[in-house]
C-alpha cells in the first residue's frame, strides 16, 4: 500500500470552510478512484493559521495516476484551492505503509 501526503495552510478563519471544501473536492475525488483504500484528513491550528495535512491510501502506482496523472508527484488542486490557500505546494510525497492497524 502507498501513502500519498500533502500538506496545505489556511488563515485559521478560513478553517472550517476549507474542511468541508476539502471534503467536497479531494476526499470525494479520492474515494471515487479505483484503487484508493481510504483516505485521512488531519487539521492543527497555530499562529492564526490552519494546517491540513491530506493523507490518501492507494492499493498501487497505477491508482494513484488514475487519480493525479502521469506526473503523479504533482498536486491536485481544485477550482478554489487559490482562494483559500496561503501557498500552493507544486509536490506530494509518497511513502510505502509498512504497518496500518
């Protein structure tokens, strides 16, 4: 199995309307692809800001390019992402699970 992080900030008022937005977009988009095993979505808030961290599981490479392209280290980013987002990260990272409970 694969992980696949991204991780994102908002300014902390824009939180709660990002969460759902999120929800809307990537995690629906995620879960709608052949291959994804679940997806996490993580939120801290500190210094006036909200940081999302964007988890998804993947069964394989070849799920995770049906979800994100041939340029699979890429970001996906939505129509309102701009909006919201302090900065836009061009990368994600994958990791391989070694152990998921």
């Amino acid at each position: 199995m694969i992980a696949r992080q991204w991780i994102g900030e908002t300014r902390e008022s824009d939180a709660e309307e990002y969460a759902k937005y999120l929800e809307e977009t990537g995690v629906r988009h995620c879960e709608g692809v052949r291959g994804n095993c679940g997806v996490l979505l993580l939120k801290r808030i500190y210094d006036a800001k909200a940081q999302f961290i964007f988890i998804s599981f993947w069964d394989s490479l070849v799920a995770i390019k049906a979800f994100a392209g041939p340029e699979y280290e890429k970001a996906v980013y939505y129509s309102e992402d701009q909006r919201f987002l302090l900065t836009m990260e061009s990368r994600v990272t994958h990791y391989e699970v070694e152990h998921r409970a």
